[in-house]
C-alpha cells in the first residue's frame, strides 16, 4: 500500500545492510536484526521512505542522511550514575580494591561511553574514594579512558558539560562536589584531568592495549549478535590485569567459555572480576 513502511523485504533488508557495512565501515553483521530493522525504519519514517530500496538510493544522493542514520544505529541513552546501585556497588567493592592494589598505574576503560557520562562518574568515584582514605596522590596514577564510535557524543565528552536532565541520579553531594554550578554543569577540573576519550569501534579496533584494571561495558552487549558478544568477552579477559574487574549492563551477562575466567563478585549488578 502506498505510503505504508515495508520492513518485511528481507533480500532489500540484507542488500541495504551490505551496502552501509561496505560504505561506512558500520559492521551491520554483528548486530541484532531487530536492532537494526528497528533503528532504520526510524530514518525511514523521518524521510518519508517506503522501501529499504529507495532508502539506499536516498543514501546514494544525500550524504547527510547517512550521518543521520549512523547516529541513530549508534544512538547512545543515558545519564550520570545511570543505574546508582550499580555505581554503590562499585564505590563498594571495587574502587577500594583498585585504589589498594600495589601497582605504579591504574588503568580503566569506560567503553561505549557515548557523550562522557560513565568515565565521569568513575572518576568521582575514585576522586571521592581517594579523598576518603588520604590517597588523593594515588590519583596521579590513575587513567581513565572512554571510546565510544559516535564523533558526536566524543565532542561532547571532550567538553564535560551536561544538562540538568543528566544529573537525574546523581547523588545531590556528588553533583555539588564534582560540577560546577550552571547550566550546563561543568565537570571540575580534578575530574577532567582524570580522563581522556577516543574514537573505538569494538567490532573493528578491538579493545585498546592493555592491562586494564576494570573495564565497564554496559548496555552496549546487548544490541551484537551471541558469536559477537562472546568475542568481546575473550578480548576483555585478554585485556584485564590479573584480578581486574569487569562490569556489565544489568541485562548482559557472561557467555560461552569465557565464564570460566571470571568469578562473579556482585552478581546483581554484574560484577565480575578475572581470576
């Protein structure tokens, strides 16, 4: 019918995902159809397109859309302290251990951190920690790196300045101590030195070189097909310090038989630390 969206094209589905992995470097392969068939009709609809067909011929003549639909395949949702239990367990169980680990550095990787959010919030959870416990000099040693594949949400991270809507479950101490006030909120210098951003795609780049003492990977798993997941989960192994921690989104869990490399330290909030 005409002016209806047809998604049930699977020879047009697959010709448009081989066209957009061949020309933007998007591996479209390792991601849930679902996902994808979900993400692309939204461009579809803003466009005004029927047909996965005429879409790759809009993608043919409009280079704009094709930032537009690589922002939304990569759409990035969330917040500061997204998930606070998670964030307590950490301040809990984790940051302590790491902050007591006789080592000359630690190192940790936020990665799919969209706009900066997570690796800002680890931040002040070392930051605080530290403070706490007259270990402020630690610090010195301490990296954080975010990576996300999104130009966009990197640009924003690099500024660490963020809407009142981010702070929705900051804890009020934690916003006063580590934001400048304002709108948008600035994040304190004693943060920002704390973390640097680059541009990784997991499915290409891989993980950064190691070792990394944690890795937080969360709510990023759930969108790749299992094959993929388990890659990552080897390749993190591989790049966690003997003892490193890793954490996941609540909904994401350990497969295949890189369980056996990790015992689960908080299993609720998915921690896991690599024995």
């Amino acid at each position: 019918m005409s002016g209806v969206l047809s998604t049930d094209d699977a020879e047009g589905f697959a010709a448009l995902t081989a066209k957009i992995s061949g020309e933007s470097g998007f591996g479209c392969d390792s991601y849930k159809e679902r996902c994808l068939r979900r993400r692309i009709a939204v461009r579809m609809r803003a466009r005004g397109v029927h047909t996965f067909a005429d879409y790759a011929s809009l993608l043919d003549t409009d280079a704009r859309e094709y930032e537009r639909l690589l922002d939304a395949l990569t759409i990035n949702v969330t917040k500061l302290f997204r998930n606070p239990e998670t964030y307590e367990a950490m301040a809990r169980v984790v940051i302590p251990a790491l902050l007591a680990l006789p080592v000359p550095e630690l190192r940790v990787w936020s990665a799919g951190c969209s706009s900066g959010e997570e690796p800002y919030s680890l931040a002040a959870l070392f930051h605080r920690e530290a403070e706490r416990t007259g270990q402020l000099d630690r610090l010195a040693q301490l990296s954080i790196l975010g990576s996300d594949i999104d130009r966009a949400s990197l640009e924003a991270a690099e500024r660490g300045a963020f809407a009142s809507a981010a702070f929705a479950d900051t804890p009020p101490d934690l916003r006063e101590r580590y934001f400048e006030p304002g709108e948008p909120a600035q994040v304190v210098p004693a943060l920002r030195r704390l973390v640097a951003f680059e541009r990784r795609d997991l499915l290409r780049d891989g993980t950064p070189p190691g070792p990394f003492h944690l890795i937080v990977c969360r709510n990023v798993l759930i969108y790749f097909d299992r094959l993929t997941q388990e890659r990552l989960f080897r390749e993190f192994g591989a790049a966690l310090a003997p003892a490193g921690f890793l954490v996941l989104g609540k909904v994401e869990t350990l497969l295949g038989e890189s369980r056996a490399g990790f015992a689960a330290v908080e299993p609720r909030e998915r921690i896991f630390r690599r024995l």
